[in-house]
C-alpha cells in the first residue's frame, strides 16, 4: 500500500474504559506521532518498544499521559510503519487524540483498512484477510479459536501445500511437452496421477469440513416448532437460561417468530421461536404459521416439540429431533414405553428445566457432523467452499478420464492449469514462470 | 556492397536472424535501409546448434513466414532433416523442427538480402547513436562516417562487450574467431538506456573422422517431413541422421574433478545463463543422480566434417573437455574444431520497450533479438521481423504492429519481454502461452495472414492462394456438419451423425475416415502436405472446440484491459492505495496499457482495481 497516506482510528470500542487504543499506520506515522509530544520532549521511539510518555494538544497544553509502541514496517500488521497509542479510555481523549492525527496529516481509516493494507503488502492472504473480521465478530470462544487458526493461515498453508502439488503435477506434464522428445513417459504420468489423487482426496475431506466450519463460526438457526402451547417458548427461555420469550397458558401467544442467541457447546445458535402451527382464521396468527414453516425449511436443525405421547413421531428427519416436552405430566411407566419405542425422542420438562443439557448435547450433535476440534483445518465460508468444489470437480473429471486425456497431453495441462487458476481465487493468480521454475528445477533440461 | 550515402530511412545495426529479418520486412515499405555489420559475409549466421524450429520455436517460424519473413522458406531449402515433434502429445503442441545446412542458409539468406535493391550492406562497426529531441538522429561508425536516419534497430546480438570463458582463459569477442564491439553500450546508457549482463554457451565442435561411429546409435527424420513455409511447393529434403551418444560415469568423475576450473562454478562469471540449456558440469552437479546423459552428434552442414555436440554446452577447459569426452566409448581419440566455450555479453532489459519493441525513451530507436535478452535464432528472428515493420510504421508515422497473446507465440513473447523480469536469456516455450490450444503450427496463417496483408507483407500469390486456402476450409467445416454415410466411417456409428460430433469422440481420428470421404473437397492449389494439414487442422479445431471456448471468457477480460491506455508518465510513486512492490515496478517499467501492468510480477489484482478507479476519478 502506498503509505504516503497515513490513516489512523480508534482500535477500542466508543465508550468509557480503563485503557483505549488509537493506531496509525503509513509512513507519516512516526512523524504525526512525534509532533504530539510536546516539543521539549527528548524520549526517541524505538521500534517495538513501549514508551510511556506525555501527549499534548496542538497548543501544547498536557492531554494525556499514555504509552506509545511504534512498529516499523515492513515487520509490522499492515507492513507499514505503525504506531499505537494507549492513552486513557475516555471519547473525549480518544477522539482529541484522532483529531490531532488528522490536523498533522492523517486521514481516518475506512472500515477494514488496516487489514485491507496487510492483505496489500502481501502480510496476509485472501483466506486470512477474511478471518481476521470474522475473528473480530466470533461469538463463542471455538469460533474464535478457529478464526485464530485461520488468521495463523492454517487454511492457507494447506491451500499453499495442495497448490504445489498440483503445480509439480503440471509441470511434469509441462515436461513432456515442452522438453520431453520421447513418447509420454509412464512413470512420470503415473506420477502426476497419483500427486492429482492425493489432492483430490484433501480437497474432498476440506469439503466434508465446510458444514461444522460454518457452524462454528457463522453460528447455526435451530427453529422451535410444534402446535400451540407445547412448550416451545418456555423451552426457549429454559434454553437462554432467562424469561426471553412471554409465556402464557393460552394456545397461539406466540404470534411472530422470536430469535434469541446463545452458546450451544461452543457453538453460537440462534434459537427461533416460531408461532405454533394449526389452522387458525386468525389473520396475523396464520402468517405467522407460514413464516415458521418457512423458518423450519431454511434451518439448521429444528426442534419439533411436543406434549403428547400419543403423537406421530415418524415423520423425523434428520434435521429434526423430536422433543417431548411436560415429561413430568407422564408416569414413569408411560414415559418408559414411549421412549422405549421411540428411541429418538428427548423427553424434558422446560418449566421444570430437567434433560435440559441433554437437550443440548443432542443439539450439538445434530447440528455438527463431527465432534470439533480447533486444530483442524475447517472451511469456513461459502466462497471458500464453492472456490474448492470447483476444483474438486475439475480433478474428479481429469481423473475419471485420465486415460482419454493422455492422447492428448495439451488438453490434460489446460484443465490442470484450470484447476490451480480457479484454486487462485482464494490465494493469487500462478504465473506460468512458476510452472516452468518448476521444470527448470526438477529436470535436466536441454539436450 | 552495392553503394554508401550518407542517409538512410532505416538503419540496421547487426546482419544476424534478427537484423536480416529486420531490413527484409522493412523493405517490403518501399523504405531505404542501411545494414551495417562487422562482417557482410556472417549474414543469417548460425552460431550455435544447426537446428531451426522445436517445441515452440517451430510455431514461431510459421508465425515468421506468415507474416512473410525469411526463416521458414530458408530453413526448407537448406534443412537436411525435418521432423515434426510431440506427435503423440496432443495437435496443439506439434512442432516442426529441421536439422540445417548451416552454410547453405547463410548464402541462402545473404542472396536474398543482397538482391534487395533498397538494402545497402555496409561493413562497419556502429559506436555510437545521436538524438535530437528525443528521437533518433543518426548512427556514428568505427570509420569515423556519420549516417543519419529516421530509425535505428539495434540488433548486435553477443556482440556488445562480449566475454568469452574458456576455463580461465578470457577473450574478448562477439563470436568465437569473431571481435566484438565496444562502445555502443555506453552511448546508448548515455541516453538513459540500462543495461545489464547475460551469459550463454555452445558445445565443442568435433571432427567427424575422430568418432568412433560405430558406438554410437542413428536417428533419423520423419519420412513424411512437414516444412516451416506455407510457400514452400515440392518439398523433398534430405534426411541425414544425427547419431546419439551417452555421457559414463568416467566422464562425469573428470567433470566433477575438475568443477572448480569452470568460470561457472569459480565464480568468473557475473551473467545469469539458461537454466533450460544448463552446461555440462551444470547439469552433473545438479542431477548428480543421473549416471548418464544424452549426447546428440550433429552434422553442421551437408557433408559437414565438423559435428557439433549437442547437450555438452561448457566452460571447462580445453583439456578437461576433451578428457572427459574420451572416456566415453566411442569417442576415445575425439580431436576438436573448437571448444565449448561461455559468453559473457551486455543486454538491454526489454521492459524498457514498447510492445511494438521501441524503447519508451528515445522515439525510432528499436531493439531486437538476443539483446533483449532472449535466445535462439527464432526468437531473435520474430523480434527482427516486428521491429522491422514498426520502424518503417514510425518513418511513415502509421500505426505500429502490437501481436496480441491470444493470436501468436510472437505476441507471448514481446509481452513478456516488456512485463517479465529477465533473470535468465528467454525462451519460447509453449506453456508461456496461456492459450496454447489455440496457437497451433497448422493455423499460423489463419491467425496472422491478415496482419501481413495490412502490413504490405505479402504479395498476390500468397494472398489468393490464402484466400482460396480459406475458402477450403470452410468447404471441410461444412462437409463435416452433415451427418456421415456409414460407409465413409471406419467406426461403427448407430444414427446419422455429423463428422463434427464423431471428430469430439475420443477414439476418433482423421484416420478413421475413409480416405474418399474428403474427395469433395478439391485443393489444387495446395501442396499435398499443405491439403492433409488443412485437414488436420480442421479436425483439431473440432475436436479443441469446447476448450477454446473456455478460453474466450480469459481472452475477452484480457483484451479489454489491454484496451485501456496508461499515460507513460504516470506518478505510481504518489498513487494511494498501489502495493509499494506494485508501485515500484509500475513506475521502472511504465507499462502502456492496463494489461500490461496486470502481466508485471508484483502487480496483484487489487492494484489493477486502484489504477482503473485512478483512471476513473482522472
């Protein structure tokens, strides 16, 4: 980024607290920063050192004393000179301090700009750029986890790995054409086949990842269905673990869908309270029947809540968990023979708030398909996942007709190149020089 | 010579690939030309392998001889093996290649000069050139004479400040046996052109009767061999067999000995040198676990007693060289020419050129061949012929010729030239060309026909014969869109089905047509090698058809960047929102258009997205 422009903002949330930051980063950094000391002030700002040091106003009246750390590029988060200001979290201090920024030079930052420079200068890749807002917005600490792993470019450097196995397959092919005077050599083709299948088949575990990555990070919808007055909206609360939703004895007081967020096992869930369904000629009520079927189709999970064990319950799939709430209105027999004979069915009492863990370990697993762990690699957004099922259909067709392919090679490079410049869309474009680097450097080349 | 005035439309400096290619296509403009070179009878010199064509280089040569230059009708008459490559790889990568009479294409090409009227050759040595403004003035000799004109090409090749490393032994050259030329480097820097260093080498020469050719193994050409020219009428060459040999593990413990003697590995030599066509030693220390490599025996000529050691490119000494090649059976009393031998010699980073190949700086003066920083005859040739046709565009201040990537590997390699950083001498190779699969031998004339007509390249025969030609083309394209009778078709085919679906099977060949089944199309103006490739080339458009396509949505992108002009001078420096990489190499390379600059390592997408917003809020 060409850092001639110098911007700054504040890093801390608006409001009062112990301590807030205010950032600049360009290469005016340094100079902004030292026209806020006051001119007697002799302390040099030493890179990557914290400087406790007295700010004053352009008059040079005292504003703050606050802690100063200066990072100097190319070694810092944009790759430009950065200077932090910690100064005391008063809005007042903070936005003095982002005004007088502003008067010696600097413009505000634009949303994302910090990050959008480190992407510029080449500090983080398309893939980590992304984590770093998501990272920012995690609502459970395992979204946060992973959007570390992510920012730390785990994703990446299997993305860079994957690449370089294709881009070698390539050129072996590339040698064949290019250098190669002799019939296509087997070994070297075989070669190329088996580096494609081993990418192939990461590609296809990365794909089985993308359901639980954005769960865990985008958070899951679990909608709360079933007819008027089984408990949907006391399960609600029992959920949130607080009176969210209003509760009455009366069939149908839930008449719009309620949305309220928690912490499932780590993973963060928007619970949507729905009206209950049943023919009504009630105008409002009926619309809101419709939006919860709706709601139902377009959910992670649905819970279908019901208060009776006289109830048909095949009509589960996979996304839906029977739940039969009031389990304290049934006796134990009763409740021991419909459980029995429908082992699918968590039986729970919102109101007295039993099984309610149960409930969510079920959840959990209904919403995950594996059991998480922050170490793997997930894949994370949609571009992510239909940037990667693109290039794993591209393998699967070179591979199912690799034999049609070989009689012509030219064809075979073209769709692998496909592969790596579609891969491109989530880490920069591959050049051919990469491709020919490659041969230059595992072949003996020239006759 | 034929006379010498002192004022020429064009002067070409150096009568190399790219220098006679030069002042042949600028003499089609009706333009006086002035060729000067240290040795008027070094035209067209093949100094190093006696081969034209290759993976490639051969696709160059069509693309040459479509827009009529001299190389692929040369290499016809004096090749003495011809063979098409990459038979079994795919059509887009068939590429023709010859063996050459080294001699014979020298006066073939010095008889062609020296019969063009408007060409002068003047034995000389040009040490200086002069500007007025910023635009070419004149040229000042070794003789002391001064010739002015409108455009001057510098094409001089290895011959500025040449080095020649034999072992430790140092000789100041453009060529073995040939002096080089000192001087003109420093005026052109004076002018605020920048130079740098590249090194290249070539093989020993041996004498024929000193080869034990009973150890070694024969190849021959094809026996159906494809020629380079679309002109080309009765093509029959010869086939003269080159002969292989492998390298033993005696040889390689010599090398290895004696490492350290190579001006490569001492350290002698500063120039980057091609990795694709490593030196012997080079290739022992870095694939040290290959036992053996392949030796070609080349004859240099028809008859020729001197054979040229194709694959033992080196700077050892003399007498390591020679050691290490008697122990290889075969070889064992080999006496040399001339040793392998290294040149060191001064280039000019192309990036300092427009994509019509003059510099950005000083208007009529262009550069072409092995000076920017390229090797092989072909690229040196293709770089002449468009340098050569620009600079009478600029005398007659018309607009220049810019080949596109998607239509020639001659546009591939102009474009890379001026956007790619030259950290090695260039070399075509086709994956350099993104859209390879269209870029085929068979098609050069159907992509670049129409540049050479605009361009005043061709004559009346060449242009009906290219009509016609066309016309049988599509005559191929209609038979093949109706459905096929059965017994035209070696394969069984269930339902009426066009040629043109049957060819997209892919157990399908232009074989399993009956040999009548194109007798409807009647070519009497074509060669019968000419006729079964326009058949070819109709059966792999067909067949590539579906990929091409995919490429078009590539090519459309490209072009519209390529459409969008930046100013020369722009200040990338003050550009907010450009990577500092990106506007580093922006403002030393001054890229004319948007995809130029796209093309330039560095430059990622969101630096092309700041500079057409830049060019947006302009």
């Amino acid at each position: 980024m060409h850092s001639k422009d110098t911007i700054v903002a504040p890093s801390t949330p608006h409001g009062y607290g112990g301590l807030a930051v205010v950032r600049m980063s360009g290469d005016g950094a340094l100079r902004v920063a030292n026209k806020l000391l006051p001119k007697t002030n002799t302390t040099p700002l030493i890179n990557r050192f914290a400087t406790t040091l007295l700010v004053v106003t352009p008059d040079g009246d005292p504003l703050d004393d606050v802690v100063v750390t200066l990072f100097s590029g190319p070694n810092s988060y944009t790759g430009e000179d950065i200077i932090e200001i910690s100064c005391h979290g008063s809005p007042a201090i903070v936005s003095s301090l982002v005004s007088f920024c502003v008067e010696y030079g600097c413009r505000i930052a634009d949303p994302g700009e910090f990050t959008r420079r480190a992407y510029i200068n080449g500090k983080l890749d398309l893939v980590q750029a992304e984590s770093v807002a998501s990272l920012i917005h995690s609502r459970s600490l395992d979204a946060a986890k992973l959007n570390v792993r992510l920012v730390r470019g785990s994703l990446s450097n299997k993305l860079v790995e994957l690449r370089s196995k294709l881009i070698k397959a390539l050129s072996l092919i590339e040698f064949e054409l290019d250098v190669s005077e002799d019939e296509l050599d087997e070994e070297r083709l075989n070669t190329a086949f088996s580096l494609l299948v081993s990418v192939r088949e990461i590609f296809s575990t990365l794909l089985k990842t993308y359901h639980d990555g954005r769960i865990i990070t985008s958070g899951a919808r679990v909608v709360l269905s079933g007819e008027p007055n089984v408990g949907k909206s006391t399960l609600l609360n029992a959920l949130l673990g607080k009176n969210r939703a209003i509760t009455s004895d009366a069939p149908g007081t839930t008449r719009d869908t309620i949305e309220a967020y928690s912490v499932v096992g780590g993973v963060p869930v928007c619970f949507v309270d729905t009206a209950g369904i049943r023919e009504t000629n009630n105008a409002i009520e009926s619309d809101g029947v419709r939006r919860s079927i709706e709601e139902i189709e377009t959910s992670d999970f649905t819970l279908r809540i019901i208060d009776n064990i006289s109830y048909p319950v095949d009509i589960i799939n996979v996304k839906t968990l029977v739940v039969l709430n009031k389990s304290d209105l049934f006796s134990q027999k009763q409740l021991k023979l419909f459980l029995n004979k429908h082992n699918n069915v968590v039986s729970i009492s919102a109101i007295r708030e039993q099984n309610i863990s149960l409930l969510e370990n079920k959840i959990l697993s209904g919403l995950l398909n594996d059991k998480f762990h922050s170490a793997d690699i997930y894949l994370t957004t949609s571009r992510q996942n239909s940037v990667i099922k693109d290039c794993h259909g591209g393998l699967e067709n070179i591979l199912s007709s690799w034999n049609v392919l070989l009689a012509t090679a030219d064809v075979l490079a073209f769709e692998i190149r496909d592969v790596i410049d579609n891969l491109g869309f989530l880490m920069g474009p591959t050049t051919p020089d990469t491709v020919l680097d490659k041969v230059f450097n595992s072949f003996c080349v020239g006759k | 010579m034929k006379r010498t005035s002192l004022k020429y439309d064009i002067i070409v400096v150096g009568g190399g690939h790219a220098g006679v290619e030069a002042a042949y296509a600028a003499s089609k403009a009706g333009l006086s030309i002035g060729l000067i070179t240290m040795d008027t009878n070094a035209l067209a010199r093949m100094s190093c392998n006696p081969a034209i064509g290759g993976s490639a280089k051969g696709q160059i040569v069509r693309e040459i001889d479509a827009l009529g230059g001299l190389m692929g009708e040369t290499t016809d008459r004096c090749g003495v093996q011809f063979k098409l490559l990459n038979k079994s790889k795919g059509e887009a990568v068939w590429s023709p290649r010859a063996q050459v009479d080294k001699r014979k294409y020298e006066s073939y090409i010095s008889a062609k000069i020296r019969n063009v009227d408007s060409v002068d050759l003047i034995r000389d040595e040009v040490v200086g050139v002069d500007v007025v403004g910023n635009r070419v003035d004149s040229c000042l000799l070794r003789s002391g004479n001064t010739i002015y004109s409108q455009s001057i090409i510098i094409t001089s090749g290895t011959f500025m400040d040449g080095l020649i490393h034999i072992g430790d032994r140092k000789i100041p050259a453009g060529r073995m046996g040939e002096s080089g030329s000192v001087g003109l480097t420093s005026s052109l820097v004076s002018l605020g052109i920048q130079t740098g260093r590249l090194k290249t080498g070539t093989p020993p020469r041996l004498k024929k009767n000193s080869v034990n050719w009973s150890n070694t193994d024969i190849v021959f050409g094809d026996e159906s061999p494809t020629p380079f020219s679309f002109s080309t009428k009765e093509f029959a060459p010869q086939n003269i067999p080159c002969h292989t040999i492998r390298t033993t593990d005696d040889a390689h413990a010599i090398i290895k000995k004696n490492i350290n003697h190579s001006p490569l590995f001492s350290g002698d030599i500063g120039g980057v040198g091609p990795r694709y066509c490593p030196s012997i030693e080079d290739k022992i220390n870095r694939f040290s676990h290959h036992s053996s490599h392949l030796l070609f025996l080349e004859p240099e000529w028809s008859g020729s007693d001197q054979i040229y050691l194709n694959g033992f490119s080196t700077s050892l000494p003399e007498s390591v060289q020679i050691e290490s090649l008697r122990a290889i059976p075969g070889l064992e009393s080999v006496a040399f020419y001339r040793p392998g031998y290294a040149i060191e010699y001064d280039y000019f980073p192309p990036s300092q050129l427009t994509s019509t190949l003059e510099s950005k700086i000083v208007s009529g003066l262009f550069f072409a061949g092995q000076i920017n920083g390229t090797s092989g005859y072909e690229e040196a040739a293709a770089q002449g012929l468009i340098a050569g046709i620009n600079a009478s565009c600029c005398v007659k201040n018309i607009e220049q010729l810019t080949l596109g990537r998607e239509e020639s590997y001659i546009g591939v390699l102009i474009d890379d030239l001026i956007t790619k950083d030259t950290l090695e001498p260039y070399r075509m190779f086709t994956s350099r060309a993104e859209y390879r699969l269209s870029l085929r031998y068979s098609n050069a004339d159907q992509r670049l026909f129409p540049y050479a007509e605009k361009f005043g390249l061709s004559n009346l025969a060449r242009s009906s014969k290219h009509n016609k030609k066309a016309q049988a083309l599509k005559s191929v394209f209609e038979l093949l869109s109706k459905p096929v009778s059965p017994g035209l078709i070696n394969n069984k085919v269930k339902e009426p089905t066009s040629g043109a679906q049957l060819i997209k099977r892919p157990e399908i060949s232009l074989e399993s047509f009956q040999s009548n089944y194109f007798d409807v199309i009647k070519t009497p103006f074509l060669e019968p090698w000419e006729r079964s490739e326009l058949l070819h080339e109709a059966f792999v458009s067909i067949k590539y058809e579906g990929y091409i396509k995919r490429q078009n949505a590539s090519i459309q992108k490209n072009k519209k960047l390529n459409l969008v002009k930046l100013p020369l001078f722009l200040d990338y420096l003050s550009m907010v929102g450009l990577s500092r990489e990106a506007s580093e190499k922006l403002s030393s390379i001054k890229p004319e258009t948007l995809g130029q600059a796209s093309r330039i390592s560095g430059v990622s997408p969101s630096d092309i997205s700041v500079l057409t917003v830049y060019l947006k809020n302009k």
